[in-house]
C-alpha cells in the first residue's frame, strides 16, 4: 500500500488535484463543496483496481485514504455525485486531463511525440444508454460501447479519448481527435507523428 501514498503524493505535487480544484465547476456550490472528497475517493478505487462503486466501501477506514483526508461515502452517495456531471462538467474534465498531460509533455523535454490511436469494445449488460449491438468479439451479439482512445507512445501516457456506440466503425471521429490533440499540446519544438491501430 506504500505505492498507493506514494501515487496519491504524485497527484498531488504534480498539481492534478488543484487542476481539479480550479478548473472543475459545478453550477451547484454544495456539489463544488465535496467534488474533491469524491474525485479523490474515485481515484484511490482506480489505483487499487476497483470497477464498481459497491467496492468502495473497501477503501472505507483505509488508514493511508484518511492520511489524505479523503471521507469514503457509501456507493450510493458517491453515485448521486456523479450524476451532476453533464457535457459541460465532462469537457472541463477533458480540459484538465490534456492540461495534465501538456505538464507532463514539458517535463519530458520530448521534440518529438507518437500518438496512438485505437478502439476497444466495452461490454455492457442491460439496456446501457448509447450501447448498442455492433462488433463484439466478447460476447456476439451483446450490446456494447466502442471506445476510442489515444495514448503518447514515449511516455506511456494516455492523451484523451471518446466512448462511442457499439456500433460505431473504428475510424468514426478519428480525424476529429487528432485535430484536437494538436489544437491542444502543439508547440513550436514538438513534432507529433500519429499511429492508428
């Protein structure tokens, strides 16, 4: 669990949560009041592999989540949260995200960057909003989303990505991220090649 402190000690002295801080605004001030406490709950369950919100309740009383004063709510509640973000919310998060990445870029004193882009099929129970039947090597025929996403090869860092329906082909907004990875990392002494997988 040292290495958890220690991620959590990166995240902050690299700036990731006041980025957050700033630059994530909610229209509701009580949602701007506890959007750290639940970011941060979040992200300690994605540094311990966790992938449903039930599984939070493991991180509840973790003596190293308290270290960070992080309160653990119940699932639900954390749930409740993330139902306030709303495309705005979700840009200002991609927003940050490329700010991130940008810092991490300089740091590097890379001149020059591969970025590459590739899909994944996500499978997806129920009557998932966007999901739909498209290709599924997973489960023929189950709804799913198709993700696109791109990732920096020299860094090992991932760029930005979109969650798409499952029906969507692999090239679909292709054009459309590249277009705003440039718009948003370009600099006068960086080359960036592009790879599609």
């Amino acid at each position: 669990m040292q290495v958890f402190f220690l991620l959590l000690e990166n995240a902050k002295s690299n700036g990731i949560f006041d980025f957050i801080e700033n630059d994530l605004v909610f229209d509701n001030d009580s949602t701007n009041k506890i959007k750290m406490n639940h970011i941060k709950t979040m992200l300690c369950g994605h540094f311990i592999g966790i992938d449903k919100l039930e599984r939070l309740k493991l991180l509840q009383n973790d003596p190293l989540v308290n270290e960070f004063d992080i309160s653990v709510k119940e699932p639900e509640t954390v749930s409740r949260f993330l139902g306030n973000f709303n495309f705005k919310t979700t840009q200002m998060f991609r927003d940050i995200n490329f700010k991130v990445f940008k810092k991490l870029l300089t740091k590097s004193k890379l001149t020059s960057i591969t970025i590459d882009i590739d899909s994944s099929v996500i499978n997806v129970e129920g009557h998932q909003e966007g999901a739909s039947k498209g290709y599924n090597p997973k489960k023929l025929g189950n709804r799913c989303y198709n993700i696109q996403f791109a990732f920096c090869d020299e860094l090992k860092a991932y760029v930005t990505g979109f969650v798409r329906s499952g029906n969507t082909y692999t090239a679909n907004g292709a054009a459309e991220m590249i277009k705003e990875i440039v718009a948003n990392i370009k600099s006068d002494d960086l080359e960036i090649f592009i790879s599609n997988g």
